[in-house]
C-alpha cells in the first residue's frame, strides 16, 4: 500500500517518491466512489503515467512504471489467474460478485479449496473483501493483467 508523504506526494511499494499535481489527486479521490483505476500523470514528469486504485477515497495501490516505462508485473499463478478472471467476469455479468459455492461449481473443487484460493488472494492483495458481507469480493487487480 503507498505511503501518503503529503497531500500530493507517496511513496510507492517499490520505494520511489511519486509527486502527483494535488488537483489531480484531490479530483481522483472525490471521484474514487464511482471509478477505482485511474491513469495519473505526475508533476515532475507529465509523460510517465501510473495507474491508481482507490478505495472509498483512499489511494490503495500505485502500478508504477519500471524497467523502461512497461507497467509493474503483477505475479499471480495461473490458477490464481483463471480464479481472478472468473471473479471479474462473473461480476461484469451479473453486477454482483460470485458466492463461493458458484466459484467451486465452476472449478469442480471443494468448498475448503475455494475457501483456501480466496483466502490466499486476499493475503496477496490481489482482491479484498468485506467481512461479514456476502458477495463483497474486488479484485484489485487491472484487468488488463488478467488472462483471458
């Protein structure tokens, strides 16, 4: 999770200093209700751009350009993957995210393996949930780093 320096400055999970022009973040954070990926472009540097996720407000992720300006590889397994995918998809049809009991149907497994799969991605902050809140699952990550 960044680390809030100032009102436009954090400090990203790899350890650089990203300052973004404080309009800009006031603006993503009054409009994170409704969004959660924003593209950000930086004030020492308008052309390299960031993708921010937030959450109810609060900046909860930065994908920082590195190696070249290629975004950060999120790692997850493939079976991570098909589960990540399977949630996102779910979610765009139905509007509401998957119960547990439809993402072992789909995978042919066993409650506790679906259980365990959640429970490990939530760790991985690949997704986050609500506790105590049915069918609360967000996958945090883009969906442009999904497998298809």
């Amino acid at each position: 999770m960044p680390k809030e320096i100032s009102s436009s400055s954090y400090l990203c999970d790899c350890g650089r200093q990203i300052d973004f022009c404080e309009n800009t973040v006031d603006e993503a954070k009054q409009k994170s209700k409704r969004k959660r990926h924003w593209l950000m472009e930086t004030c020492n540097n308008p052309a390299e751009e960031h993708i921010v996720v937030f959450d109810d407000g609060n900046m909860v992720a930065i994908l920082c350009p590195i190696n070249g300006g290629r975004q950060k590889k999120i790692r997850f397994t493939k079976k991570q993957g098909q589960y990540l995918t399977f949630i996102t998809q779910y979610t765009n049809v139905h509007g509401v995210a998957p119960a547990e009991h439809e993402m072992q149907r789909h995978f042919g497994v066993s409650p506790a393996s679906v259980h365990q799969m959640v429970i490990n991605l939530e760790q991985k902050r690949f997704i986050e949930r609500t506790p105590g809140v049915a069918r609360s699952i967000r996958v945090l990550v883009p969906t442009r780093d999904l497998p298809r």
